[in-house]
C-alpha cells in the first residue's frame, strides 16, 4: 500500500503486507504480517513500524459476514505504540459493498465507527469511498480512493 499527500504528490506512507489463512473453512482466520509499515513526514523524516493483524470471519447469510479486526503495531526507530481492534458487518450486492465497522484505538483511547463502499469496477479496480466519527473529539474525516489488484 503506497500514500502520497495530494498537495505535494511527496510519499506519507508504505505498508508492506502479507498474510496467511490460518482457518480456511466457514469460520476463517487470517494473520498478517506489516513488514514494516514506513512513515514519511512532511520534512522526509521516515519512520518505521513493525505491526501484526488477525482477522476473523464468519457469514451468516450468502452476502452477511461478520468480522473482527485487531491489529499491533510498535515502532522499530521510535516509541510507537498502539492496538487497534474492531467488530464489523460487511453487506456485498452485486459490484457493490458495505463494510460497517465500530473500532477502539487505545492510542488516545479513541472509540468510533466507520463506513467503507467500495465498488468492483472490473477485475483489476475497485473505487472506494470511507466516513469516519469519533464521538470523544466530534471528529469527522473521509477520504475516496482507488485499489488496483494484480
């Protein structure tokens, strides 16, 4: 996964991914590895850390899934250091669908809930759009984007 700051088209960020089904059957688990992830700041100072995911699922209708998320990660060249967990429903319909998620972040005890649409434009792309809100701070961001799959 590769971020660029559209202001400047200047990188903020590089997550290497990979991941493993664990559990393969109705009941899935995958774990992962961020190998590392590395974060650039505006002045080019680049950071990096080290993270592990788990994800579960499980579909109680043919286009109903319902999930958990939890996600560690701990700076490599820098005191970082946050777990991120969430609970999540996921509706598919066709090209399109609805990921609908409520989150914890013990990195300023944030709690929120999230919505991703996304919609499969062919094989190869997916248009995405995602709202966030975090109740503590009224904190309200979304952002749309573009996934290329190989």
């Amino acid at each position: 996964m590769y971020m660029v700051r559209l202001k400047s088209i200047t990188p903020t960020g590089i997550v290497l991914i990979s991941r493993y089904k664990l559990i393969n059957q109705k009941f899935k688990a995958i774990v992962g590895l961020h190998l590392p992830a590395m974060q650039v700041s505006e002045n080019y100072q680049v950071t990096s850390i080290f993270g592990q995911e788990l994800t579960l699922s499980y579909p109680i209708a043919n286009n109903v899934l319902l999930g958990a998320f939890f996600l560690h990660g701990k700076g490599r060249n820098n005191d970082f250091k946050a777990t991120f967990s969430s609970i999540h429903a996921n509706y598919q319909k066709n090209k399109w669908n609805f990921l609908t998620q409520m989150y914890y972040l013990d990195l300023g005890d944030l709690t929120g809930v999230a919505e991703t649409i996304s919609y499969d434009i062919n094989t190869h792309f997916q248009a995405k759009a995602f709202v966030n809100f975090t109740p503590k701070d009224q904190f309200f961001i979304s952002t749309v984007g573009l996934k290329y799959t190989l």
